[in-house]
C-alpha cells in the first residue's frame, strides 16, 4: 500500500471535553502522522456544505448544528493506507459497536457526537483536504 493522506476532524464533543491530544496520541500511535492541523469554528454554510452529502437524511440539520455547536479541530494525517488505517483506528460511527480501543469506543458520547471524522475514500479525501487546507498549509 502507499504513503496516502486523508482528513480527520476531531469534533466539538471532543473539543469541549479537553481531549484533543488524547484522540491525535492515538492517531500517532497508529502510525498516522500530523501533517497540517488548525482549530476553528465552522459556521452554518460550511459545515452544512461539508455535509451535503447526508442532507436527504433526518439527522442532517442535527448533524450540522452539533459541528457548529463548539471548535472543532481538522486535520491532515500522512501514512501507509492513511484513509482506511485512519477509519480504523476511529471505529464504527455508532460507539456502541466501535471496537475496543478505538478512539470512538473510548471517547465517543453517542452516535452523533461521535468525537472524530475520517474521510471515507480517496475522492472524499482529496475533496475534504481542499475543503479546508490550502497546499501551503500542508507541511509533511
Ligand atoms: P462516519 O462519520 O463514520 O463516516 P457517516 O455515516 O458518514 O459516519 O455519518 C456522518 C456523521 O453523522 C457521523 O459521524 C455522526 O456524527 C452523524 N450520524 C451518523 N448517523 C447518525 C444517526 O443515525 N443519528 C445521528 N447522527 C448520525
Ligand atoms: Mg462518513
């Protein structure tokens, strides 16, 4: 496999609660590296864009206030199989099936604030990366 990059949130439940360096120690211990990194606070329209793709679902408008609803920190993790290692090391969405170990097992309040976002595919990985980061803001 190659040496991929992928894009991770780590969301406002995970924010709020102060265990930012908790969820990016087990990202690292992974094997997963930082290579771009900021905390902002995504307003309606972006997170609402960024989401678009669940907006026929009847968690969307939810979905967007919970994102909206503190900081939240993106990122770009750099390693071998980045995308798949990453949703791994997340676990299942819903935390009540996520395996143990995973950061959604461990931190996850619920389906919904479920601590962490991983992109899903390579698309959806380059597409998410440009969403948010500029390619000087990205330093491996
Ligand atoms: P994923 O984050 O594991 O890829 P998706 O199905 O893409 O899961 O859903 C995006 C996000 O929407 C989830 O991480 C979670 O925050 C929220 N979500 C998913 N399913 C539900 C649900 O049934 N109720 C409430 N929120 C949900
Ligand atoms: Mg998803």
């Amino acid at each position: 496999m190659a040496v991929q990059r992928t894009f991770s949130i780590i969301k406002p439940d995970a924010t709020k609660r102060n265990i930012t360096g908790k969820i990016v120690s087990k990202l690292e211990e992974g094997g997963l590296r930082v290579v771009a990194s900021k905390r902002i606070h995504m307003t309606e329209a972006q997170a609402g864009d960024f989401y678009a793709v669940h907006k026929e679902r009847p968690f969307y408008q939810d979905l967007v206030n919970f994102m909206i609803s503190g900081p939240v920190v993106v990122q770009v993790l750099e390693g071998e199989d980045a995308i798949a290692k990453n949703r791994e090391i997340m676990g299942a969405t819903n935390p009540a099936d996520a395996a143990a170990g995973t950061i959604r097992a461990e931190f996850a309040e619920s389906i919904e604030a479920n601590s962490v976002h991983g992109s899903d595919g390579e698309d959806t990985a380059a597409e998410e990366i440009k969403f948010f980061f500029t390619d000087a803001e990205i330093v491996g």
